[in-house]
C-alpha cells in the first residue's frame, strides 16, 4: 500500500508515523518543511505542501491513501480537491471538532456544527478555523465522490504540544517556570473539555485507513472522558510543583473579554466558552471499543517528558504577555522581547 502524509510531523502525525514504519506491507512518503533522514518504508520529502509546485510534483503519481494534515483556507482547498480525490483510493481529511456549535448533549457526528447554525453575521463573513472546517467539510460532500474520510480531532496533546485552555505551553508553562504568574478566566476555567492523547489519535486513523465502512463518513477521535479547565490548571500546578519545588502562581478574573482582545477572539467565542463532551459510539462501530489514555496519567506523562528537556517554539505573544503582566502588576524584561517594534507594543499594552 503507497501512503502519502501531508505535514505529518506534528502531534498526530508523529505517531501516526512510528505506527506505520511497523507495517511492512506499506511504503510511507510524509512530507517535511525540515530535512529528515527516511528509515526503512518511511520516505520523508522535504517541502511545504501548501506551494503549489511542490503539490504538483507530488501529485504526478496515485496512492492507496492520501492523509492531509495541512490546515487550508476555504479556497485553498476548493482549489486543490479535485486533484487529491483523483489520486488516491481513500483520501483523509483532517477537520477539528472546533466546527461543532454548542451543545448540552455529549456531541455526535451529526451533531450541529457551526457553519450550519450560527447566525453571527461577522462571524459568518470570516473564513475562521472553527467556520472554514465546517465549510471545507460540505466541499467534499459536494463532490459527489465517497473516497473520503472526514476526521476531527479535538485538543491533541504529546510532549511537545501541552494546551490550557486557548493558550499553548509557550504561554502558560513558560510564565510559570520563570516564576511569573498566569492569568486565567473563570468563565474558561469551568468549561468542561476533553484532551486526547496524540497516540491514541494515530492508532484510531490507523483502523480506518482502509476500512469501507470509513468511505464517505466523518469521525471525531476524542476521549470520552471530560474534566474543567480549572481541574486541569490545578493538576499541572500541583505536578509542577512536585517536579520543580516552586509553586505555581495562577491569578483568576471573572471573565475572557479582555483576554478576547489579544487572543483569537472566536477560538473563544465560538469554542473555549462551550462545554465539549464527545459520545463516541459511531467510530466505536467501526473500529470496535478502544479504552483512550487516562487523561491525568497521560498529561503527567507528557509534562514529565518535557520538564527533562525543555524546548520552546520560538516567538512570543506580546499582547498576552503584556495582559497578564498589567493584571497581576509584574514585568517582562524587554531583553526578554525580540524587535523594536514588540517591545513598543508590550510597553504600550503593558502601562496604556
């Protein structure tokens, strides 16, 4: 079986990888922005497959199965699906559960999805992450064609890809471990989430590639288990200060507006301010019962890994910086803030 694996590095992809390198039968060709070295059926070929030469060259063949894990505008896609559904038997495209809209039942595959319900009109007029994935998904339903298969995934974590809340680790863990304080709202902080194991996610593509009953059907692949952001926050303050010895110091506000107007103010809006409990019964019917990772041992695990040997996304938010550092009355040094023109901003923010 020939597999080709647009920007498989990241927190699915990775492991999805180390699956497939054990599978004898299939010959893996993962695509990369960074040079790797290709190990036994693993292929790895260096480019960005969002340019288009690049995607042409790598469209002059057929696959058994394409796997997109490339994040596209509406029209990108629109752009380009003729081509991916024409060459491959089993096309994977990767949506996110971000594209539900709120629900007070455990969400289901037809459960309703924002780009069918919601009403905003300036948020129906962006092409935002949450509303293009919905969009993108009724392109391929469009298509007349059933070599498809929609997944969407939730909040995915590994070691190197640790979430709370809208922020990623480069936000939150890096203020704690320089012993600043994070700011988090209450109105996130009692939020029920549900955070899968990068692994677990892998193992589940695995089973459907392949798989008929997958043809044509859209899936999330998430934990059934849900916690809130406030019982998440204290267990990572709780593990940290076991691995550390320092407290973490975390500083709580009554709401997200103000975080909203430095932040991804609809990732917000339109997801973090909604409860997200997932049923898992229809991928479950494919692939039979599967017990995920404990989400507590599973990110005790992940934060271990990492606290033995840091390693941050280079960049800084400084908008957010300069937020929490006004409501909690602390600094950051501006040795610390890369550019003029971030540290205007910081100053700006921090003290206007």
């Amino acid at each position: 079986m020939e597999i080709l694996i647009l920007g498989g590095t990241g927190a699915m992809g990775v492991p999805l990888v180390k699956l497939l390198s054990a599978k004898d039968d299939m010959n893996v060709y993962v695509t990369t922005r960074s040079k790797k070295e290709s190990m036994g059926n693993i292929t790895y070929i260096q480019g960005n497959a969002k340019e288009v030469d690049f995607f042409n060259s790598l469209m002059d063949r057929n696959y058994d199965v394409i796997i997109d894990f490339m994040v596209y505008s509406t029209d990108e896609l629109k752009n380009r699906l003729e081509v991916l559904l024409s060459k491959t038997r089993q096309y994977f495209f990767f949506s996110s559960s971000r594209c539900y809209a709120d629900s007070k039942e455990p969400i289901k595959e037809d459960s309703p999805r924002l780009v069918d319900v919601c009403e905003d009109p300036e948020y129906l007029a962006l092409d935002e992450y949450g509303m293009a994935k919905g969009r993108e998904e009724n392109l391929l339903r469009s298509t007349g064609k059933k070599n498809w298969t929609i997944i969407r995934p939730y909040i995915t974590y590994n070691s190197y890809r640790i979430q709370l809340g809208v922020y990623e680790k480069e936000n939150w863990l890096k203020r704690i471990l320089e012993g600043r304080t994070i700011v988090f709202p209450k109105d996130i902080a009692d939020k029920k989430t549900s955070l899968t194991y990068g692994p677990d996610v892998a193992g589940a593509i695995l089973d459907l590639i392949g798989n008929e009953k997958a043809y044509g059907e859209a899936f999330h692949i998430t934990t059934a288990e849900s916690h809130t952001w406030r019982e998440i926050l204290e267990f990572y303050c709780q593990k940290i200060e076991e691995k550390t010895g320092k407290k973490p110091k975390v500083k709580y506000v009554e709401n997200s507006k103000e975080l909203q107007k430095v932040w991804n103010h609809w990732q917000i809006k339109y997801d973090r301010l909604y409860n997200r409990e997932f049923d898992n019964s229809k991928i479950e019917s494919v692939r039979g019962h599967y017990v995920y990772k404990d989400t507590f041992s599973g990110l005790e695990e992940c934060l271990e890994e990492f606290l033995e040997k840091p390693k941050w996304i280079p960049g800084m938010n400084v908008g957010y910086e300069a937020y929490c550092d006004r409501v909690t009355g602390e600094r950051t040094s501006l040795k610390e803030i890369p550019g003029k023109k971030a540290k205007l901003v910081y100053l700006k923010r921090r003290y206007l």
